[in-house]
C-alpha cells in the first residue's frame, strides 16, 4: 500500500540505430570516429617518422609525443568551454578541420617542396613538427570534448530524459572512439608486413 509507482514513456526506438537518425548524433559520432582514427594513427606511425624526418632520438621522439598530449589536455578546458558559448557544432567542425592541417603540415607534404630530413633536418623542420603536433592535439580536443554532450543533447530533446538515454548515447560514443582508436593497431600490422611505408 505504501508503494508508488510512475509510469515511464517508452521509446522502442531508442536504439542504437534510432539514436543515430538524428543529424546531430551521426554528425557527432563522425567527427569522433574521425578524430579518433587521427589520433590511432599517430601512434605507430609518429616515431618512425620522426627518426626518418629529423633523425630524432628516443627521448626527442617521448618529448614530441608529450607535445600532442599535453596540449590536448590543456585545450580540453577550452574546447568544452567555446561548445557552450558557440554551440557544439563549430567546435567539432573546428576540430575535424585542425586535424587536417595539422596531418598536412606532419608529413610535410610535398606540395610544400623538397625537405631536409634525417640528421641533417633544420631548426625549421623541428617547429614545423611541434606546429603540427600542438595543433593536432588542440584540434584532438576540440573534436573529442564537445561530441559526446552534443550527441546527449540531441537525444535528450528527442527521447527526453529516460535511464536508458544516457546509457544509450555513453555506449555508442564510447564504441565509435573504440572504433577509431583501433587503427592504431591495425596501423601496425600493415606496418609490419610493410604495406605501410612511413
């Protein structure tokens, strides 16, 4: 007698499948599987890279890693804060487009002429990378921090606030990060076999 009860709506279509028909959550799962394939790539391929392009030492190569992810954690703030003042979709757009340049100016692609690399690469060659290496990291936060509260936004005002929406947006945004950051490893084996020259 002293129990109550509530009714609850129930969404069937609070799906996987159903959750990514709305713009907002696709557009925001793609920009993560993206920023997570840029970030899954970088790593077996950023050492090689740099031993060839620079001729860099072990430690160089930690300091150059340390480079993406310290500025990655200091742009987090940051990221999360211009997705509440300009709305999440510029941000991710940002990011997505940052993760561009930075992978362009990593290379550096030929467009941009013959490069002095291995031992004797210039002080040029070295800020070039760091460059790149801030922006990726940067842009890394500006695509990762915003997805997520974008995706749990757009099915919030679509299902309303269920005790599945949340579990539902969690699961798919950490499955479609899994998902990019997997090729990573799939980098490697190609690596290995060497279909994947670096």
């Amino acid at each position: 007698t002293g129990v109550q009860t509530c009714a609850l709506p129930i969404y069937p279509e609070l799906t996987f499948t159903g959750v990514l028909r709305l713009p907002a959550v696709a557009n925001a799962c793609l920009v993560t599987l993206l920023a997570g394939l840029a970030f899954g790539f970088i790593g077996p391929t950023l050492a090689p890279h740099l031993r060839d392009t620079l001729g860099a030492s072990e430690r160089a190569i930690g300091g150059l890693f340390g480079v993406a992810a310290g500025t990655y954690a200091l742009a987090s703030p940051a990221a999360g804060a211009l997705a509440d003042a300009w709305g999440p979709r510029r941000v991710l757009a940002a990011g997505i487009f940052g993760l561009a340049v930075a992978y362009l100016f990593l290379g550096p692609s030929p467009m941009f002429g013959p490069q002095h690399t291995g031992a004797g690469a210039h002080a040029g060659a070295w800020a070039l990378q760091i460059i790149s290496l801030s922006l990726l990291g940067i842009s890394a936060a500006a695509a990762f921090i915003p997805a997520m509260p974008a995706m749990e936004a757009a099915v919030l005002a679509r299902f309303g606030d269920t005790p599945a929406s949340g579990e539902t947006v969690a699961a798919l945004y950490n499955g479609i990060y899994c998902a990019g950051e997997r090729s990573e490893e799939h980098t490697s084996e190609l690596q290995s076999r060497q279909y994947l020259v670096c």
